[in-house]
C-alpha cells in the first residue's frame, strides 16, 4: 500500500511540474519572436479590437486575444499622481467624456470618466484602464506592443520590469540608440541589449537613413524595424533588411493602417478585393509582422497562404 501512495504522489508530482514547465501561449510567441523563424506572420491589432468595443479598453484587449492575435498594441500616458493608463491622444477628449491632458487628473478621478463607444459619441460603461490592469489580462496569453513610450521611457520600462513582462512586452519609438540609452539608464540598457526587454525601433525610410544605419551599428540589436513608407518607390532600407531576415536578422514590421505609413498598401485595400496588393505585397517584401485594423481578414488571408503557425494558436 505504502509503495502504492508513493507512487502515486510521485505521478502527481510529475504532472504538477511537467504542467508548471508548460510554457504559455505568450511564451512560444516570444519564442518564436526570438527564433530564426520567418514564415509566421505576425498579426498586431491596433489599439485592441475597437471595431468591437472602445481602444484600449478591457473588451478591445479580450477580442484579441480571443480572434488569435499575436501581438495587440496599447497606447500609455500617465496620470497627474504617477499611474500609467490606456491613452492614446495624452487628452481624454476624444476617447470619453473627460476633457484635457491625463497628466491634469490624478488616478481616481479618471476612473470616473466613461469610455465613448465605437461610434465616438455614445458613453459606455468602459473605464479607463491602468496598464497593470491591461497586463492582468494580457498575461501569457499575447505579445504586448507599448506604443507612446516615448512619454516616460524609463519609468515605462521599470514598471514593464518590476511586473515581470520583460519577455512579454515589446517596446518602440523613434530614438537613436544614444538617446534610448541616456533616457533609460545604464541598467534598462544592459537588460536590453541583453534581450530581456524586445526593443523595436520606428524609422521613417523615405527620409531617417541616418537614424537606420546608427542603429545597425549599435549594441542594442532590435528585434524588428517599424517601418513606415510614405513614397511606394525603391526602398534601401527594406531591401537590406530583407536580404538578412533569412540570417534571423532584424524583422520588419509594417502598418497597414492607412496610406501615409504603408504607400497605399492598406487593410481597406486588401478588405475591398486585392489582399495581395495590400498584405501580400508587403509579404514578398520580407515584412513578418503587420499591424492591422482588418484582423479577421489578415489572419484569414495568412492562414490561406500558410503564413500562420499552428503551434501559438
């Protein structure tokens, strides 16, 4: 009996670890973020599923996830007493029924304020969230894009680091490598270029090839390039880039969002009858990350072209 009981508890311990060593869905995106891997796609909603409910919002982060997005983008501002919230505009006007710069209100009162609705009018029941409240939800289930974190670079980061979503968490903006170093200090930069944090830079091609070559040459290696390309002509940067994706080098991420950032090669193009004018153009490219407003499309589409991997699901 007793070899019995022993046996099952070591049975129980072994599921026990072998579940706790499962990693999750976050964790084998990261990974595969990290790996040489280039035929997944990854699929970035912007600001959360607002076709659905308000940006930012709980309900914009639950869709994401919940349409199998890889990655979903959140928007961080700061508050009058040091909190950081969900905010795109740093103003509360257009987004709820408060009016100013977040930076007016201490945390308390904007929670009072309500979300408008997906038609910019109507108020709903939707707080505004704190980025800890983001990270409650989004924890190992989805990538994290910090966009804004140019507000507070450093304070963005400790508060990435301190609620241990380093690995989770991808952030940007358009520094210099020179200036993201003095801006976060010496031990945020170690833990970057140690790649415990993902850093993307944004890089303007049709006119920031300085800004391009400085960061090839830094020591801080960016896990992709946010690329935005107003002009459709010959493009050196995304050329170069693309000769190295297949090296495991750098990704390129491109927002089809509206024309200005992509040469016209929208979502609204593909969603109207030519996805490979729009989405498939920027895959011949080399692009492996896109950041969309038509989610179920893009998705629909990658998977069509076998550019979506079973394995993060």
């Amino acid at each position: 009996m007793k070899i019995r009981i022993f046996a099952l508890s070591a049975l129980a311990f072994a599921m026990s670890f072998c579940a706790s060593a499962e990693q999750s869905r976050a964790e084998k995106l990261r990974a595969l973020l990290d790996s040489k891997d280039r035929n997944h796609v990854f699929v970035t909603m912007h600001r959360g599923d607002w076709r659905h409910a308000p940006e930012n919002s709980v309900d914009a982060i639950k869709g994401s996830i919940a349409m199998g997005a890889d990655i979903v983008e959140l928007d961080v501002a700061k508050t009058k007493d040091g909190h950081y919230v969900l905010l795109h505009d740093g103003t509360l006007d257009r987004v709820s029924n408060g009016k100013g710069k977040s930076t007016k209100y201490t945390l308390e009162e904007i929670r009072k304020f309500r979300l408008k609705g997906i038609d910019g009018k109507t108020l709903t029941d939707y707080k505004i969230l704190t980025l800890e409240e983001a990270f409650a939800i989004t924890r190992g289930k989805i990538l994290v894009n910090l966009d804004k974190f140019g507000r507070d670079p450093k304070g963005i980061a400790e508060f990435v680091k301190k609620h241990g979503m380093e690995k989770e968490v991808i952030l940007k903006e358009r520094f210099s490598p020179a200036k993201l170093e003095k801006l976060v200090g010496p031990e945020i930069w170690k833990d970057m270029v140690e790649k415990r944090f993902a850093y993307m830079p944004i890089i303007w091609v049709n006119k920031e090839k300085k800004l391009f070559k400085e960061w090839e040459k830094s020591e801080l290696k960016p896990v992709a390039y946010e690329l935005c390309i107003k002009k459709a002509k010959p493009v050196g940067i995304l050329k170069e880039l693309a000769a190295k994706t297949g090296e495991g080098g750098a990704r390129i991420w491109i927002n089809t969002l509206w024309d200005e950032l992509c040469a016209g090669r929208t979502d609204d193009r593909g969603y109207n009858g030519d996805p490979d004018g729009s989405w498939g153009w920027w895959l011949k490219e080399g692009a492996t990350m896109l950041q969309t407003d038509r989610p179920a499309e893009l998705i629909r589409y990658l998977e069509e072209k076998g550019r979506r991997s079973g394995e993060v699901k």
